[in-house]
C-alpha cells in the first residue's frame, strides 16, 4: 500500500515526516522507540526495530508423511524460519527422514527423543554467521569443485571424484542456510542488520545463491560420469579451464563488486558457445556409451558457463541501483 506523507521542516537542518498511527500501534511503537531505516539511493524503507523476536515453534504430525515428503516438510519449516519442530512418528523410515535432515540443514539438531515424539532444535549465531563470509565459502567451494574436476579428468582420480561428490553435499548445506537468512533478513530489518545484508538487495543474493547450488550439483553430475566411464579424458581440460576462469571470475565480481570483472565473464560467454560446439563435435567420434558420458560433462560445463553469466549479471544489476 503506498501513501503519501507531507515532509515538514525542523529547526535550522531538520526534516520531519510523520508516521501512520495504525502503523505504529501494530507494530508496538511507542514515543521514544527507535526503527531502522534502509536507505537506497531514491528510497527509504522505515522498519520497525523488534530486537527480542520470539522464537517459532510448530508441530508435525508424520502419520500419512514418506521419507522424502517429511524431509521437504523440515526443510521447508526450516527455511522459514522455524526455531523449534516437534515431530510425532511412526515407523522407522520417517525417524531416517528425521535424521537424514538433522544432516543436511546447519544448526539443526535432536534434543528430545521418547520413541514416539521427537524434538529438533535450530542452533543458529547470527553474529557469527554472516552472509558475506557464508557466500564466500560457498563460492569458494564451488570453483575448487570445477579446478579439482579438470585434474580429475587428466589422470583419471578417484578420489578427487568422490572429493567432489562430498563438497556438493556441502555446498547444499550453505545453501539452505543462506536461504534461512535471506528469508528472516527480508522479513525482519534487525536480522538484516545484523548479518549485514543490504535489504534492497535480498533478491540479487538469492539469485547467486542458487545459481551456486545448481553450480555444485554440475560440478557434481560431472565426477559421477567421469567415474562411471572410468578412464581419463585430457581434451576436455581445456573447456574445463575456460569454464573455471568465467567461473572463478564471476565470483570475485560478486564478492568484490568488481563491475569491470562481470563485463569480462560476460564477454567471454559470448564467445563460448563456438567452444562448446567445437567439443560436442569431439563426442561423434567416440562409441555410445562413451559418448553419453562427454555429452554429459559438456552439457554440465556449459551449465556452469551460464550460472557464471547470471552471477556477473547480478553484479552489474545491483552497480546501477
């Protein structure tokens, strides 16, 4: 709902505007209290300031719920926020669910089992978990992901194969937690505040994030195939390398704000394409199964090619706001 307001001068430097009384009396403000102010360029978005927010709890009930679907429902609550779940259950797959979840989700923990009832607490120090380190992990893994798969593809390496499996798993993990906060930022200017995230640009953030996440699950796809054909493929280093640099680029763009940087990730992804199609022309020669397998890895590089492009497109989007 938009209104306008009248702006009234105060003194010999002051500028005073009102605030709407229903406004006020919702949110509890009272004469003396303090509200947080976003300030952008053209706009000024005014917050009430709730430091003591209280905690969320909720109840599932997992009688009709399979294994899969009582782990979107937890992921789900997780997400929004939820500080405490208390689960009834039925059967053992559903405590695997449970479990399964505990895993995957950061500061999620059991605290209370009676058999039929479990508890799970979210254990989570915003003052210490900041956004901007979080994404900078997450970036950071993701290009050792891809660095490691091109050193993987010159020598055929298991282990750096599985190395790679396992960080996607990780990567998953910062990126249910990054949407958790995302999600309590844009809902609530003290968390905003607090893990230093600028709320007018929540959604870039969200964007990158997921952009990451389906990055890893690339990174991921590729080492699985790698290994399911079993032998070394040196070629493809080179489209690995060209892919690893957008990649490594992109993310330094974001974390610096460097919009030079994204112009470059950007201008090489206009070039990429005739790459791409020169090693997609490689695959012909090989057998069937072989070459299920390199089609595979090439359509995950050329994936990652374009969540690189979003990355940089984010940059410079959120320079000219």
């Amino acid at each position: 709902m938009l209104e306008s307001r009248k702006v009234f001068f105060s003194g010999k430097s002051s500028y005073i505007l009102t605030l709407p009384k229903k406004w006020v009396k919702e949110n509890g403000i009272e004469a003396g209290n303090e509200v947080i102010m976003s300030i952008g360029k053209n706009f000024i978005t005014i917050y009430p300031k709730k430091s003591d927010l209280k905690k969320k709890s909720v109840s599932i009930d997992s009688r009709d719920l399979r294994h899969e679907s009582l782990m979107r429902r937890i992921i789900s609550y997780y997400l929004a926020g939820i500080d405490s779940i208390k689960l009834k259950i039925y059967n053992e797959e559903q405590r695997s669910a449970i479990s399964r979840a505990s895993d995957i989700l950061i500061g999620a923990e059991v605290v209370e089992d009676t058999g039929k009832e479990i508890v799970m607490e979210i254990f989570l120090d915003n003052s210490r978990l900041k956004t901007e380190n979080i994404m900078r992990r997450m970036g950071n893994t993701c290009v050792g992901m891809v660095s490691d798969f091109c050193a993987a593809l010159r020598k055929f390496d298991r282990y750096l194969c599985n190395s790679i499996i396992a960080r996607e798993r990780e990567v998953d993990r910062l990126h249910f937690l990054l949407l958790r906060q995302l999600k309590l930022a844009n809902m609530h200017a003290d968390v905003a505040s607090e893990l230093e995230i600028p709320v007018e640009k929540i959604q870039e953030y969200r964007t990158v994030v997921r952009a990451l996440e389906r990055v890893a699950d690339h990174a991921a796809n590729m080492a699985e195939s790698l290994l399911e054909l079993g032998k070394p493929v040196g070629y493809l280093c080179d489209f690995v390398d060209a892919d690893l640099d957008m990649l490594r680029t992109a993310v330094v763009a974001f974390l610096e704000n460097e919009i030079e940087l994204a112009e470059v990730v950007l201008e090489e992804f206009d070039e990429f394409e005739e790459l791409e199609n020169r090693y997609y022309s490689s695959v012909l020669a090989a057998d069937v199964e072989e070459a299920l397998h390199l089609k595979s890895m090439i359509d995950s590089l050329s994936r990652i090619a374009s969540y690189s492009a979003d990355i940089a497109e984010v940059v410079i989007d959120m320079a000219v706001v």
